[in-house]
C-alpha cells in the first residue's frame, strides 16, 4: 500500500582560549538556568567531529532508541572508513535518559558546557524536546533531526533546529485522507495521554474537520497501559468503521489486544511511531491487516538506493539487531548531517553548520529526498503505507 555501540570515549579536549567577558557571560548564563550560549568558534578536537545525543537506551521505548541511534552509528561508520567528512571524522557521543525528562535536560546540559560538542543530533522523543526547548533557544546550538514528529520541535522562530521527518499531524492525515478515499467516514481515535498523543489526535481532528467529518469517538491511554482495555470498550461500544491509534509501546501492544477480543474485525490504523520489531512481533496474530505508515521507505527494498546503501552498512555495522524503519531514519538523519557538514568547510563554525542546512535544497538521497525551506517545517514530506503481515512483519 502507498501513499503519498554504543557510546565511545575520547581523549581529553584541549579547552579553548576564552576571554575574561566571554567567562563572565557563560558564567552568568549557568547561573540563571539558560544553558550555555554557543561559542563564536567550535573548539574542534583534533580531526575529529563530535555530536551529542541523549536518547533512550534504557527504558519503555528503549527499542526505537536503540535502533534510531544504531541506524546513525552505521552510516558514520561507513561515512568515516571512507576518510570522514573534509578529513575529519564524525564521533556520536550518546548518554542514555531512559525516556526521563529530567535525565534528558541534564545530559543536555552536559553537552552544552563541553566546547568540542559541535551539534545535537538525534535525540529522542516528544517529551524530552519540550523539556530542552528553553536551553536550545538561549544556546543557539544545532539541534539536528530530533526522533520527533512533534509540531512543538518545529518552532517557527528558531532557525538551528532540523526536522527531517514528517510531522505526526501529517501522518495523521494522510491515515484520515485513505480511510475517506476508500469510503470509511465513522472514524475513532484512542491516544496516548501525553503531548505526542494529544498531537496526534489534533491532526486527526484537523484532518477531518477538512472533511466535515468529526469523531465518532475518542478515549485516551496513560503511557503504563494500564487503562487500555477501558478505552478500548468506549471507542469499540460506538462501533466505529475504524480506529486511528495515536500509541507507542506497551500501550499499543494491550490496547490492541483489548480491541481484538471486543470486535476482531474493525480496521485498527496506526502512526510510525508505533512500529519497534518487539511491538510488532509481540502483537502476534492479533496485529495482522494493521495498517501503519511510514517516514521512510521499506528498509530492506533492494529497487531503493538509500534502503541499498543501508542494508550494506548496517551489515558492515555488526548491529544484532534486525533492520527497521526507525533504524533506516537514523542513517538517513546521519547522511543528511553529513552532507550539511561538508558544505560548512573544514573549520566549521555552529553558525556555519546552521547556515549549511538551510542551503540544503532538493537533495536527493536516492528515493529520499529532503529540502530546508524555513523554520517550523519538516524536510521531508516522504510518508507511505505499510500493513502488518504475519511474523510481524511490515509490507507495502
């Protein structure tokens, strides 16, 4: 169907020559809470380029994370076996946060007071980008393809934040504009209670109001799960054509359970978010004929370049993990980053790496294509449809 290693250590960096204001300013913006502004020059370490990433490593969406991190690690491995980037190697330096905004906000911190941290790259989830926002706005730094498809990491006044990825509301209508096109109208939505989920379900609203068409019903299901068979009876009581799943983790995995043991047959459609390989697999039989779209292409269609490409170095990479989408994300990410990097020079600057980004227009990965056009949109707008086939596997 179609529509539309872990972390490495580094020898010591040399601390950069910083006048008695410059130390005073820094100083004072520790002290008031607001991060530390992005030096004039990027104390480069060597002929090595370093990036931060906090991620989830560890708990309930340690999956996606793993896989995401993993899926940018081989690309810059293949990218720095071929001599790096302007002769600099690229170095991902990840902390764990285990899904935990605090944890998160603290890693940031870290990054954000060591002078050889280029850029932020890739760092994970809805939550944790809401909690960094206010450190982001006052350092200035790269934030680079935050695994979010969250409007609130699209802030339309902030030029060094980069989303590749479409949107959730995207996502969301490009499931609304199938299920009408092929005739369903009496649509529900059951979604996660936090700001992903209510993002979902706003650009479901959104999608069909254009439609004239509202909701037949709506519940929503706390992260723990635990009250997912009680919002799988209130959508399922109105006997919908079909239900939108604005879920991730465990709480797909038990809502879906509940819908299937209430009404087997009803159309379940879900958001890419929710596809991590133990989600799928665990789902068993009960998730076959879900639909799910997708950011980015199948990993594994040998007829697409970038899904070649991938495949080549994520066997290169020695990973044991299987390929996915959420993998191929993180290589596609790490491409775009680099291509952005050598455009900036080989003594980049963050405000050199900013304006190289914005210059990427039309860039054709081969079957990905991504282009910057201003701040607060996505760069690509790639989505396509997947459905759940037996063994937990995804196909178009």
């Amino acid at each position: 169907m179609a529509g539309t290693r872990r972390p490495s250590s580094c020898p010591a960096d040399r601390e950069p020559t910083t006048s008695a204001p410059r130390r005073d300013f820094l100083k004072a913006s520790a002290t008031l809470g607001l991060g530390l502004a992005a030096p004039a020059v990027w104390a480069q370490s060597g002929s090595t380029i370093r990036l931060g990433q906090t991620t989830c490593l560890s708990g309930p969406l340690s999956e996606l994370g793993q896989a995401n991190m993993e899926g940018a690690r081989a690309c810059f491995a293949a990218i720095n076996a071929r001599g790096g980037i302007n002769g600099a190697q690229i170095e991902l330096v990840t902390k764990d946060d285990a899904y935990e905004a605090p944890k998160a906000v603290e890693n940031v911190q870290g990054f954000l007071a060591d002078p050889s941290i280029l850029a932020l790259f890739n760092c994970f989830g809805t939550p944790i980008v809401e909690a960094c926002l206010p450190m982001l706005r006052s350092s200035g730094i790269p934030f680079f393809t935050p695994y979010t498809g969250a409007l609130l990491a699209r802030p339309k006044d902030m030029r060094n934040i980069f989303n590749v990825r479409a949107s959730y509301p995207e996502e969301a209508e490009q499931l609304v504009q199938h299920l009408t096109t092929i005739g369903i109208r009496r649509i529900a939505v059951i979604y996660q209670n936090n700001a992903f989920g209510r993002e979902v379900f706003a650009g479901a609203e959104a999608a069909l109001a254009k439609r004239k068409l509202s909701t037949v019903a709506s519940a929503t299901v706390e992260s723990s799960g635990d009250d997912a068979d009680a919002a799988a009876r209130k959508v399922v009581t109105v006997e919908p054509e079909a239900i939108l799943l604005g879920l991730a983790g465990r709480p797909t995995l038990l809502t879906v359970r509940s819908i299937r043991a209430l009404r087997r047959g009803v159309p379940l459609y879900a958001l890419s978010v929710m596809g991590a390989s133990s989600t799928l697999n665990a789902l068993g039989d009960e998730g076959v004929g879900m639909t799910v779209s997708q950011i980015v292409p199948q990993p594994t269609n040998p007829t697409i370049l970038i899904a070649r490409e991938f495949m080549e170095a994520w066997r290169a990479s020695g990973t044991a993990l299987p390929p996915s989408h959420t993998a191929l994300e993180g290589y596609i990410n790490a491409k775009v980053f680099a291509e952005a990097l050598r455009r900036a020079g080989r003594q980049p600057t963050r405000a050199a790496l900013i304006d190289s980004v914005w210059s990427l227009k039309q860039l054709d990965l081969g079957g990905f294509t991504v282009s910057f056009n201003e701040p607060g949109s996505s760069a690509s707008r790639f989505i396509e449809l997947t459905m759940l086939a037996r063994g937990g596997k995804l196909v178009r």
